[in-house]
C-alpha cells in the first residue's frame, strides 16, 4: 500500500501568453512509514508536486491517489475535507496564526476536525512534551525562536494524526544548526507515530536522513534512490 502514486501527471502553468510547463509526465510512488525527499533546483517543480499531493492544486491531467483516494476526481469541498482528515503540512515559513499561543496553534486543527475538548487536551499537552515545548505553551509566535515556531508547526501537522506529512522546504528559513536538530526531531516523529513524511529541499542534511530520494529537474523525475535497508521491509 502506498499513501501516494502518481501516474503520468501533467501540469503547466500560463502566464500572460506564456505556457510554463511545471511537472511533465510524473509518474511515482510514495512508500508508506518513509522519509522521502524531493530534491531539486529552485523551480524545478517541488512545490507544485506537493501541491498536487497535498490536494492544494489540482493536476492537468493524470492521476492522483492519496491515502487510496482518486483525489483527482474529488469536487472541491470533498477535498478540504479530505485535507483536514487526512493529510499534515509544514511550510517554510511556519504559517502559524501570530495571535494564538503555542497551545491554541496545536489545538487549532482539532478544533476543525471537531475533537472533544477532553481529547484535545490531552494530544496537544503530548504533542508539545514530544517537541520540546511543553514550557512554552502560552508564548505566541513572536515570543518564539524559528526553530521553536517550526517545532510548534511539527506538532500542529501531526494534531489530528494524519498518516501523511508534507514539508516544502521546512529548513529553509533556519540556520544550518537549527535546521538539522528540526530534521532530528521530525525523523524521530516519523518512527514514534508511523507517519509518511515528504519533504521538498535542495538541504544536503535533508538527503541524508531520507530513506527515499526522489531527483526532480525541469519538471521531470531524473532519479529515485531508495535505501537498500529498507526496500521491502515495508510496502
Ligand atoms: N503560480 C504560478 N504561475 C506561473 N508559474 C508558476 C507558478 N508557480 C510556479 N510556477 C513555475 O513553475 C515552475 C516550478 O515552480 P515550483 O514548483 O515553485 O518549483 P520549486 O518549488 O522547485 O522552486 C517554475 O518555472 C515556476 O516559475
Ligand atoms: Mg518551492
């Protein structure tokens, strides 16, 4: 079973007169309880691809399953929902609300998701003890270090227990310290709660924690490399 395959997926983008072709024929598959990077220059498609997995856009044309679902063919409302049932996301830039706290952030999702009171309470205090945070649970973002903001991110994306976590470039905007001590700490998650994480980065760091690194230039797939250790191992 793979969280995600992509077959023969097609999507360009028009700007003004201009067709800016983003991902050509992407044909791919996701391993279930992975670690699979994205890897390629500035503009070579990373973004769209998570995009497309993460059900933010939608493809020109070919499939796209997540979690067994055809979300190619789901209207627009189905996969909003789908989204918050299913799938976790980390982003660059942190994106978390400026005016909720740290424990407000985490909750936030389940609130959406329409958790009780009780069992909201008790995944985020377990979220925030499992990324370090539990003494900074009333600070908001602005009281917080980038890496912190990014923890509070972690533990936000894995609130409602998604089986699949996407990150598009999630060290990008932290120094090279920071960034491998939040690789650590999302690697260490991955294993505890049997989640699929997949990243976009160009960060050496990134690459070598991944069990699966996916080479993507211009838009095409030019390699995958999957760690020997762990092909079979799981399906
Ligand atoms: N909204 C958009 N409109 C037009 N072109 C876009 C848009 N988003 C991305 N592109 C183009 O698509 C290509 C892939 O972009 P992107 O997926 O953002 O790459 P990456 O994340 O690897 O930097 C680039 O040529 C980029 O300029
Ligand atoms: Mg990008």
């Amino acid at each position: 079973m793979y969280p995600v395959q992509l077959k023969q997926v097609m999507k360009t983008y028009h700007l003004d007169a201009i067709d800016v072709p983003a991902l050509v024929d992407i044909n791919l598959q996701i391993r279930a309880n992975c670690f699979t990077v994205i890897s390629g220059p500035s503009g070579s498609g990373k973004t769209t691809l998570l995009n497309l997995i993460g059900c933010i856009d939608r493809a020109d044309s070919g499939e796209v399953i997540v979690a067994d679902q055809a979300v190619h063919t789901m209207s627009d409302n189905a996969l909003s929902d789908f989204r918050a049932q299913h799938l976790g996301f980390i982003f660059q830039n942190f994106n978390l609300l400026p005016v909720l706290s740290t424990y407000e952030n985490v909750e936030y999702p389940l609130i959406l998701a329409k958790v009780s009171a009780n069992e909201r309470k008790r995944r985020v205090l377990d979220l925030l003890d499992a990324v370090g945070l539990a003494d900074r649970a009333e600070n908001r973002p602005g009281q917080l270090s980038g890496g912190q903001r990014q923890r509070v991110a972690i533990a936000r994306a894995l609130a409602t227990a998604p089986k699949l976590v996407l990150a598009d470039e999630p060290t990008a905007n932290l120094d090279s310290q920071t960034g491998e001590a939040i690789i650590a700490l999302m690697r260490k998650m991955q294993r505890e709660r049997q989640v699929s994480f997949v990243f976009s980065s160009h960060d050496p760091q990134v690459q070598a924690e991944a069990d699966d690194t996916v080479f993507i230039r211009d838009g095409r797939i030019i390699n995958i490399e999957r760690q020997a250790e762990k092909l079979g191992a799981v399906v």
